[in-house]
C-alpha cells in the first residue's frame, strides 16, 4: 500500500512539475528538463555502478 501511494505522489508531482514549466515556458522546454533528467540519472547510476556497490546498500 505505501508503494502504490508513493508512486502515485511521484507521477502526481511531476505532472503538477511538468504543467507549470509548460505554463511558464513551453513544451520545449519540458523535454529539456526531461533530457537533462534523465541524463543526470544515468550519471548517477553510473558512477554507482563504478564503485562497484551492491543495490541498494544496507
């Protein structure tokens, strides 16, 4: 129950995140934020990966 109710508390904070870049900027901008999201999640998994931990830690 409480990871349904995270999840859902995550999808609703990025599209209440993502419906006020697209109402202060545009639906460009949007896919900026989304790419650079993404891109920093990749460098993060990576350099975790590089130092060779077990996911998650404990």
């Amino acid at each position: 129950m409480l990871f349904t109710a995270s999840f859902q508390a995550t999808f609703s904070l990025g599209a209440l995140a993502g419906g006020l870049v697209v109402d202060r900027g545009s639906p460009a901008t949007v896919m900026l934020l989304g790419g650079l999201t993404a891109a920093l999640v990749i460098v993060a998994v990576t350099t975790h990966a590089a130092q060779r931990r077990t996911w998650p830690d404990r």
